[in-house]
C-alpha cells in the first residue's frame, strides 16, 4: 500500500497568493520584517520554509521551500532570493505566530510523489500540449520535448490558480497527468473557435471569393 503523506514537521510560512510545483524555481523580494527574520533564519540554520497558498483565505496545501541563493542584500535588509520548490504538504494547524517570532508556522504533513504514470499516458500528454502550443504559436518559447513530468508542464499550459491548487494536492502522477489529459481536451477545441473566429473577423469587409452552390 503506498503511503501518501511522508512524516511530518513544524515549518515557519510565508503565505502566497501561487502555487509552487516541486522542482520549480521562484524567486521572491522580501522587504517585510517578518519574512526578513524568516529567511535569515533559513538561511543561518540551513532549514526550509513552508508557502501556504492563500486565495481568499489560506488553504490547507502548499509548497516547501528551499533558500538557494541570497542574490542581493540591501542596506535596510531587503533581499532577493532564489528558492527552489522540494516538495508539497498539508498543513495541520496554523499559528499566526510561531512561537518566539514574527512569522507565522505550522505543523505540516509531507505529500509523497509516486511517479506511476505509463508511457501511453505521457506520450498522450505531450502531444496534447504540443497541439496546445501551436494553436497559440508558443513553439519557440516552450519545447514540449524538454519537460519530464506534469508540474514542469503545469505553470507553462494556461491552469488557472485553482487548478494548479488541485494539482498541488495529487501524490500520483498518473492522476495529475490524467487531469491535465482532461483540461487540454476541453481547452483545444475552445481555442481552435476562438482562432476561428478571429479569422472570420479579420476576413470581414474584404473581397471573398466563393464557390458556386448547387442546388
């Protein structure tokens, strides 16, 4: 039996208005006092930080962050880093403030990623999003071919926030894969109206030739 939740942690939070995916690479400007304590201690003690996704309230997922690189350090403290994304959890309680600090924290729950997806599955996957790409002439920006997994694909194909959120939440890769299958069959046909119809504007008033019906 696979177990979905590894074990868990007490993680100070940075709460965000994204979804960050497991792999991903955000970089962020910290200038508020809180997350400049946040982050020195990250820093300091070489420990990760917890980004609960906030969309009219905080929810229950979010991502586990590691402080990469300290690119910039102005003289009032502010900062620009770069962090990378490690992995999702569920969040088991919420303190405004973390015991001693300015920060808010958490106990969290670690999501496992089982990767157990087929190749038939992916190879559907990728085709999809290549038909995507195309119809919204992303080509040169974004080589389907480059990605390996669903997050890679997720931030690059149009999900909106709520749809990254479900995302976040499925330890499977199959299921995340399945759901992006799913998103990209309602989106296709969509778009290939909507550049349709914009073609028929851009035909309107101009000199058409038609061929002759028979009746």
């Amino acid at each position: 039996m696979t177990r979905f939740f590894m074990h868990t942690d007490y993680l100070p939070f940075f709460p965000l208005k994204l979804v960050a995916f497991p792999g991903e690479q955000l970089n962020l400007h910290i200038f508020e006092p809180r997350y400049k304590q946040l982050i020195n201690e990250c820093v300091v003690e070489e420990k990760t930080f917890g980004i609960p996704v906030f969309h009219e309230k905080i929810l229950d997922y979010g991502s586990e962050m590691e402080v990469v690189e300290v690119v910039k350090q102005y003289s009032g403290g502010e900062m620009d880093i770069f962090t990378k994304c490690v992995g999702a959890f569920k969040m088991k309680n919420f303190d405004e403030k973390a015991p001693g600090k300015l920060y808010a924290g958490g106990q969290i729950e670690r999501l496992a990623n089982v990767v157990d997806h087929t190749d038939g599955q992916w190879t559907e996957l990728r085709t999809l999003a290549k038909e995507l790409v195309q119809l919204i002439h992303m080509e040169k920006e974004l080589d389907i071919d480059l990605m390996t997994d669903s997050f890679q694909l997720a931030h690059k194909l149009g999900l909106s926030l709520e749809q990254e959120y479900d995302m976040l939440q499925m330890p499977s890769e199959a299921q995340r894969q399945q759901y992006m299958i799913n998103h990209m069959r309602l989106a296709i046909p969509i778009i290939k109206e909507m550049e349709g119809a914009k073609e028929r504007i851009r035909m309107n008033g101009h000199f058409q030739h038609h061929d002759p019906l028979n009746f």
